[in-house]
C-alpha cells in the first residue's frame, strides 16, 4: 500500500462520509457541553472539500492536504474550523511535495497537524479538546515508525486506535478550554466532539488505505 495522491483523495471522501453518517452524534456530544454546531460544521465542510477535489484532482498528498485546509477555514465555523485549518495546513507543510508518504513522513505530519492545533488554541493534554486525541495518536504513530514498521498501514492503524482511545478518555475530563470549559465541572461525563471528530479523520485514513 502507498499512500499517494490518490490515497489522500480517497481518505477525505471517507472524512466526508463519516462525517455525514456520524453528524447527528456530533451534534448531540456538542450540544451535552456547547451549542450543538459541531456535526453541521464538520460535515458542511468536508462536503465542501469533496466538491473541491472533484473539481480537479491534487497532484500530491501535501497538495491535497492544503486544499483541504484552505476550505475548511473558509467553511467551517466555530473553533474547529481555523483548529482543523491549521492542522492539516501544518501537515501539508510538513510533506512538502513527496509523491508518497512513508511512516516516519506521517508520524511527522501527525506531529505537525497537532503542534499547530496546540499553536493556534493553547489547549494541553487533559484540557479535555481535541489535542485530547490526536496527542496520543501521534505518540502512538511515533513509536510504530520508529519501531521499524516499515507498513504504512500499522502506522495509520496505531494512529486511529489511539485517537478514539484518547476521545473515550475525555469522558472523566473537565474541559479547560473552549465552550465547554465554560460549564467547569458540569463538562465531566462527556465526551469531547472534537475528539471524536479527529478520531473520525484518523480512522478514515485507515479506511482509503485498507
Ligand atoms: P465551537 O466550540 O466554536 O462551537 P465546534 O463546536 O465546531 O466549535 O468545535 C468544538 C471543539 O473544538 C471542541 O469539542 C474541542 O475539541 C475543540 N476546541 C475548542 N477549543 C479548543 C482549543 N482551544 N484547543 C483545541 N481544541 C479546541
Ligand atoms: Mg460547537
């Protein structure tokens, strides 16, 4: 399996199906702790980026990845939109132009995608975000690549796995950032919607490689 151009093309169709078939869910997480937009955002956006690509197909997995960015900071509002903007801005930077990406290229995007989310919302582990999932999904990426696993498909594995293992543990959390740190305690015995989201992603990513 490489992960190509055509692998990212296919991995953000599935972002923009899991979005879509777990919309309502994002909307009933959000609106336990927020104000409910979080399923609407992420699925008018990454229906927005399928319209992108099917306008012309991007030549690398950075380019596809930029795009990608770019049209969800433009559609997606609230805190995920530039969150997740920034993300896969950073990630795309990060891989440059390679034609394919090898496991320590997606450890290292991985890295990139969450060190600018951290950038851009100030959010540290346990503040019970997104950070949430993707920090232990890029340890969990780090350690399968530099464990030698030359499988590009292990790594992604690890990845998703450990996202959804992080968005499960936001249940006990109370949130210290964003609109839920507003309801301090009260937050406790939910779950983050934007954990699960990025869960969402990493998951996808395994699905246009499987
Ligand atoms: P809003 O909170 O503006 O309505 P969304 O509902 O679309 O935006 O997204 C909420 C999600 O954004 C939260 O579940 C959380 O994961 C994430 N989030 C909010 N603030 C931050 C932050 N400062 N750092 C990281 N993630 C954050
Ligand atoms: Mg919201």
């Amino acid at each position: 399996m490489v992960l190509d151009a055509a692998w990212a093309v296919r991995w953000l169709n599935l972002c923009a199906e899991a979005m879509a078939e777990h919309r309502v869910e994002l909307i009933e997480l959000d609106r336990a702790i927020g104000d409910s937009d979080h399923g609407e955002n992420m699925d008018r956006g990454f229906q927005a980026v399928v319209a992108k690509l099917d306008e012309g197909a991007p030549e690398t997995p950075g380019a596809a990845m930029k795009l990608t960015a770019m049209t969800l900071m433009s559609k997606v509002g609230g805190a995920a939109g530039p969150l997740y903007g920034t993300a896969f801005l950073r990630a795309a930077t990060s891989l440059g132009d390679s034609a394919e990406i090898d496991p320590g290229a997606w450890a290292a995007a991985l890295a990139a995608a969450r060190d600018g989310i951290v950038a851009r919302g100030k959010a540290e582990p346990g503040d019970k975000t997104m950070v949430d999932a993707w920090t232990p999904a890029v340890d969990a990426a780090r350690a399968a690549a530099d464990g030698g696993s030359s499988d590009v498909l292990a790594v992604l594995v690890a990845a998703a796995e450990a996202a959804e293992a992080g968005a499960v543990a936001t249940d006990p959390l109370v949130a210290r950032k964003g609109r839920a740190s507003y309801l301090g305690e009260r937050s406790a015995g939910h779950r983050d919607p934007g954990a699960v989201s990025s869960a969402l992603i990493l998951r996808a990513a395994v699905g246009a490689a499987a």
